[in-house]
C-alpha cells in the first residue's frame, strides 16, 4: 500500500481518482478524506460497495496521505460510474441537509423528502 502513495502517486501526479461508484459515494469518500471521521468511514463500509477491510485500510491511507500535501495537491476521489445502491445516494443527502431547511432552489428535493416522510402511508401496488 505504501508504495502506491511513495512511489506511483507522486510520478503520475496524481489529482483524481477514479471509482466505479456514483458521484455519491465519491462524495462520502472525499468527506470523510478531509475530515478522516472514522463514524462516516464505518457508513461508508456499511452503504457502499466499498465495504472490505482493505477498502478502509486504503481510504484511511490515503488520508493521512493526504494531510501531509497542500490544498491543490491533495487527491481527490471521482465517481466514474452511474448511482447503484441508492443507500450511498441517501446517507449523501442525510449529512447534506442534517435537518435544515430546504432552499427553494432546491424545491424538486422536497418532493422527495416528503416522499420519504411519507413512506408509511404510502400504499405500493405491484
């Protein structure tokens, strides 16, 4: 693991990397790289297809990495692939909004928000 970051990073220049998850995951993981919150890293394990012990070995290694490089130079995690498991879509949004109000450019959000309020009155028919 260590070679990764001494040696291949460093000679590519290395700025993004890319994942075969969806833009949300790639935010979860980027959060918890500047934060280095072990809490979102164990909902990351949980919520996403990123869910081995070699995936968190990697994420934690990659941000201690990290911390030791400037703003600009620091990598950045990029999703390459479309929204599978929507768990990852909604633990995004939990942290995005942690209780507050929804701006009304955001109005389309709403919707799905009392969706999700409302998923107990809400009869499904096949």
């Amino acid at each position: 693991m260590s070679h990764l970051y001494q040696y291949i990073l460093p000679l590519f220049c290395v700025l993004l990397l890319k994942i075969e998850a969806g833009a949300s995951t790639a935010w979860l993981i980027n959060r918890f790289l500047n934060s280095q919150d072990t809490l979102l890293l164990r909902d990351i394990a949980r919520h996403t297809f990123y869910w081995g012990v070699e995936h968190s070995e990697l994420w934690r290694e990659l941000a201690k990495w990290n911390e030791q490089l400037s703003e600009d130079e620091r990598v950045k995690v990029v999703g390459a692939d479309i929204e599978i498991k929507q768990e990852s879509v909604v633990l995004a949004l939990n942290i995005l909004m942690q209780q507050k109000a929804i701006a009304e450019s955001m109005s389309g959000l709403k919707t799905f928000v009392m969706f999700l309020r409302n998923v107990r009155r809400i009869a499904f028919v096949p």
